[in-house]
C-alpha cells in the first residue's frame, strides 16, 4: 500500500468513526490493495479469485454503518452478509495494525497564536490523548461490530490489540515560520511542533546502508515551480544551537523517516517560532522532482539559508540519509561559525567522593551526544581562561543492534523505533538516550580521546594511551582511521581514513584530496584556533587527548591473524566485538576517577563534587556506544 493515511477527523462513536472521511479513504484504499492482490493470482486461480473481488467491489459504507443500527431487523441472509461483511472489516483491520503507515493530525495554531494558555506541555498532552483515544474508538468498534454478528467470543487480547497511530501530530499553520522569500511556498505546509509516536515499531525500508555521499553541490536542489505542498509533511528540529525544519515526503518508504527523526532530535522552541526565528536549514527527504545529482546541501547566499536535498530514490530509502544529512547541515553551520564540530559519543561523568575515604566513585552517566556535538571556544566568567565547551545535537540515539548485549536491547525496549530487523545486519533502532536540557547544555571537555577500533591490545596492556604530546595525539585524529563495519560502501574488515574521523561532511579522503576547500580552510582555521587554546591545558594535565583503543572490529580486521587474537587473550575472533569494548570501558573508569581527583584539587579540595565530560572520536562502528553500554552495566547503574 503506498498511500498513508491521513486522520483528521474528530470521532466520538463508531458510528462516526465509520462514517468518516478516513475511514471511508482507508476502506477505498484497503479494497483496491486487495483486489490488486487477488487480480495477480495464476490464471488457473482466477476461478476462485472473481467471486471475492465482486464481493470487495460491492462493500458499501452505508450498509457497514448499517450493521449498528439497533432498530434494524436482520434476515438469515443479510445476518450471513453482515457476518461476512465483518470478517472483512477484521482483515481490514489487521491489516491497518500491520501495513498502514497512519498520522492523527491536530490543528494547534493557539500554541503559537494564543493568550498563553495554551503551551508545548499541554499541546503534548493533547496529542497523546487523542492517539489513545483513537486506539480505543478503533477497538471499540470493532469489538462492537464482531458482536452485532456473533463473533466476539472467546479470549479478549485488548492490550495486545493497540491500534495507535505512527504518528499522532500537533501542527500549527506553516505561515508562522519566518520563510526566507524565495522559500514562501513551504508555508503551505502545516509544521509538527508536537507528537507521540508509536514506539515498538520497526520499519523496512528499500534499502538498509550508505553508499553516496552528502557533498556540497553547486546549484540549488529546491525548485519551487514544481514543488506540490500537500504532498509534504514538516517537522521544526533544535539540532544543537540550530533550527533545522524537515521536510518528508508522503509517500512509503519516506515517510517512515518521521518517527525516527522524531525520536532522535528535540523539536524547535515554540518561542522561537513566535518571535519569528528564521530556520537555518532546510532539508527535504525524498524530493520526488530532484535529479540524481540533486543529493547534497547549498548555501543560499541571497537568502542566508542551507538547504538539503534527498531524491526519490529506492537506495537512498534509508534512515542514514535523513539523519547523516541533517548533522550535516548542522556541522557546515557550526564550521563557519567558527566552531569545531566532532563525530563523537560525549558523555558527562557526575563525579563523587566517599565521605571518609575521599575516593571517587561516577555517580551518574549523563549522554551529551550520541553521534555528533560540537566544540565552542568560550571565555571563562572567573578568569577569564579560553576553554572548550562541548555542545551535543541529539537527544536520541541511531544504534546499531550488532554489538550490543541482550540487557542493552532489554533496555531499549518499548521505547525504540527499528529499522530493517529483517535483514540481520545493521538492523537499527532510534531510541531516547538523554533529554534536550542536558544535549544544550554546554561542558567543559576534559577528556579528548581518538577511538581506534582494529589495533589489538594484549591483556596485560592498556587501552588508553595519553602518554603522547598534543601535536601527535592531533595527528590521530586528522589521519582518523578505523575498520569498517560494512554498514556504509566500505567492505566489511577493511581499513579507511577519514580526517577528523568524517565531521560530515568529509573533509578530506583517505588519499588526503580536499573535498570541500572553502568549508575545509574555515576547519583548519578552527582547528588552529581550538589546538592554540587547549595547548596549556593539555600541558597541565587539565585536559587529557589521546587515543583509546575499543577493539570492536579488530576480531574481523583482515591483518590481525588468529596468533594475534589468541595472544592478546581472546577466544575467538566473534569474542573480541564484546569483550574488546568491556576493556577498555574499565580502563575508561580508572582515568575518569584519577581525573576527577586532580580537578578537585585544582577545585581547593573542599568541593563533594565535580563533573567530567569525555568525547570518544570516531566513525560508525569504532565503539562508541558500545563501550558506553560496556560501562553502564560495569557501574550497574540500572537494573532490569
């Protein structure tokens, strides 16, 4: 079924619900999709076939509506249409809980419009009481269909039986985003400002990874003459200190993108929208009029924005490529101005010390970014010292189930939206890892660390290694290599570079050619400006950089033989994928608590605490979460 089914209709009984537009769309669509189903039948089953879809073709609203009727006295033969007329209702409706890609919408201009009654907390709750009470219309129809014709008997599996939408969505009139001129059609558009989400859910889409880039393109990929708005959704995201507005296309395999991108990033600040902030990129997934060389970002000039663009296209039907591009835009925002943006996992470690020992122990493990943050050179209030603060971006995270444990998955569970379980590898899931407080809150970095994914470390040995100088440690990071995982183009077990582990755009490949010169100079100017900085801090020991070896890939690394995983205590090359991040989140623990004892004393002693925020570096698959996972269970600082 390709159409998605919009609700905006506002039922209070099932004779409503049944004699509204989207019910009555759902049932058009519910009967051609499966007519279309039957004509496909070998021509030595059509026998069976016709009688079926004469009888699909001749299902009437009225008389479905008909069947509730209380003062309606059935024959023996219509009693036996009607009972047949519901079990086709029942397969419609099985059929909506498992195909049907379905968004609520409500109308909430007065969020933005308002006296100030109305606000994001009360629209939210809104929302979610209409999915509820969506679900529960939906189901009690049902149940009273199925017993208007004798057939609700037996167990009732109510709760195994929810019917909420994908997406139940607060819009507001797309005319309240302040539009660069030439971007003015967009305003047709209604933008989400607020939804619950089914979550449990996992989509399959065309295609399950990255293959092409999201490179800077010399010509605008939105062209307005042909954009059609009521064939879009959009949705206002916060990604770091930028307002970022998606746009999706309605059609199957794009729209699936909206939960995980809901999922993944904080919406926009409502006051924002009121004041009149202007978006600072546009991004359009699956723009079914751009070429293939339409996929990448633009930088208006005359109207001040970055604009991004997706084609309709099954390969780059992938949630990779709504979420990638989107950093992007992001990164290429924070690059000009002047900032240093890092593919990192960031974490902010709350620090305590034992009343009588005085020993430090990690209280709390608070995730600044998942994925990407960013770093910003900020004068400090009491002396007036330079200091990198880190910024995150998402609140959520882009997992990948491959190297994470059953209690990690555990964890996830009925919070997660899924991608392509059905493939195996890769399989993914967007779930909530921290809240939009702590993603905006700005730390200082006191650990920088690059994470290499493929050298083996022997048991005995340690997987960080800070005894290097910052000029080297530097190096690590501009040379960024890893093994690939075989998520992106990159064959599974071979070695790639990328500077600065890919900050998205890459900057500059393997063979050390230049990209993107303009974005590429403005980076190496930050960078300058970042390592000048920190070079007295890393003197003093007051920020540590090196390189932390996860071994994630190491077991399927093409240069390490069977003597090396043997000899560095492992018990087979699968063993190393888990144990490898376990290692090294120990040796992880160890530094963070020494760190915190030299910050207390630089602190005057006396403080009971103190925070430690630590950037692990590196591309897809380097172990970033894993070894995050690894330490939370070390810590048990959640139970299950």
């Amino acid at each position: 079924m390709e159409e998605i089914l919009e609700i905006r209709d506002g039922c209070s009984t099932p004779e409503q619900l049944l004699k509204s537009k989207a019910f009555c769309r759902y049932l058009d669509i519910y009967k051609h999709t499966f007519i279309s189903h039957l004509e496909l039948r070998p021509g030595n089953r059509q026998l069976e076939a016709q009688p079926r879809i004469e009888f699909i073709k001749s299902i009437q609203i009225r008389e479905i509506v008909g069947i509730l009727d209380e003062k309606l006295i059935s024959s023996k033969e219509q009693h036996e249409r009607n009972r047949e007329l519901v079990r086709f209702l029942d397969g419609a409706f099985h059929h909506y809980r498992g195909s049907v890609y379905s968004r609520l919408v409500r109308l909430q201009n007065d969020v933005v419009a308002g006296d100030g009654e109305e606000t994001p907390d009360t629209v939210k709750d809104k929302v979610s009481r209409k999915a509820q009470h969506l679900s529960e219309l939906i189901l009690k129809t049902r149940r009273k269909l199925l017993r208007k014709v004798g057939l609700d008997m037996g167990v009732r599996r109510t709760q195994g039986m929810t019917v909420l939408p994908n997406v139940t969505a607060g819009e507001v009139s797309g005319h309240y985003l302040n539009l660069p001129a030439n971007y003015v059609n967009l305003a047709y558009i209604p933008l989400t400002v607020a939804a619950d989400i089914q979550t449990g859910v996992d989509y399959n889409t065309p295609s399950n990874k990255r293959a092409l880039p999201f490179y800077e393109l010399s010509h605008n990929p939105f062209r307005a003459e042909s954009f059609a708005p009521e064939e879009w959704v959009s949705v206002a995201l916060q990604v770091g200190a930028v307002l970022i507005v998606a746009y999706i296309h309605k059609s199957r395999g794009c729209i699936e993108m909206e939960p995980g991108l809901l999922n993944l990033f904080p919406f926009a600040k409502i006051e924002e929208i009121q004041q009149g902030r202007r978006p600072d990129g546009l991004f359009f997934f699956g723009n079914p009029n751009a070429e293939d060389n339409d996929l990448g970002y633009y930088w208006d000039e005359t109207s001040n924005v970055l604009v991004g663009c997706v084609p309709n296209r099954d390969p780059l039907k992938y949630f990779g490529y709504s979420k990638k591009p989107i950093l992007t835009l992001h990164n290429v925002l924070a690059i000009r101005a002047g900032e240093m943006p890092l593919h990192c996992g960031c974490t902010r470690y709350v620090m305590r010390f034992g009343e009588k020992t005085g020993e430090p122990y990690i209280a709390d493990m608070l995730v600044k970014a998942d994925d990407m943050g960013r770093i910003v050179l900020e004068a400090s209030e009491s002396n007036n010292r330079v200091k990198p603060i880190f910024y995150g971006t998402e609140t959520g995270a882009f997992a990948c189930l491959d190297g994470f444990s059953e209690q990690a998955k555990l964890l996830m569970h009925g919070r997660e939206v899924g991608y392509n379980k059905a493939f195996g590898s890769n399989a993914r899931q967007i779930v909530p890892i921290t809240e939009s407080e702590e993603v905006e809150q700005g730390d200082v970095l006191d650990i920088l660390l690059y994470m290499n994914n493929f050298t083996l470390i022997e048991e005995s040995g340690h997987t960080i290694n800070i005894d290097m100088n910052l000029d080297e440690a530097i190096e690590h990071f501009r040379l960024g290599e890893r093994v690939a995982a075989g998520s992106t183009h990159t064959h599974r077990g071979t070695k790639e570079s990328s500077y600065w582990a890919n900050p998205f755009p890459l900057l500059r490949d393997g063979t050390g050619q230049i990209l993107h010169p303009n974005l590429y100079q403005q980076f190496i100017e930050n960078e300058a400006r970042f390592i000048s900085e920190i070079r007295t801090l890393v003197d003093s020991d007051e920020m540590l950089i090196g390189v932390a070896y996860s071994q994630l890939m190491a077991g399927v690394y093409e240069n390490n033989n069977d003597d090396d995983i043997q000899r560095c205590g492992y018990a087979s090359r699968d063993n190393v994928e888990q144990e490898g991040p376990v290692r090294l989140a120990e040796d992880l623990i160890g530094l963070i608590k020494k760190q915190a004892l030299l910050k207390r004393e630089r602190l005057g002693g006396h403080v009971t605490k103190v925070s430690i925020t630590v950037a692990l570096i590196g591309d897809s698959r380097t172990g970033k979460s894993e070894t995050a996972e690894k330490m939370e269970g070390i810590l048990s600082l959640q139970l299950i």
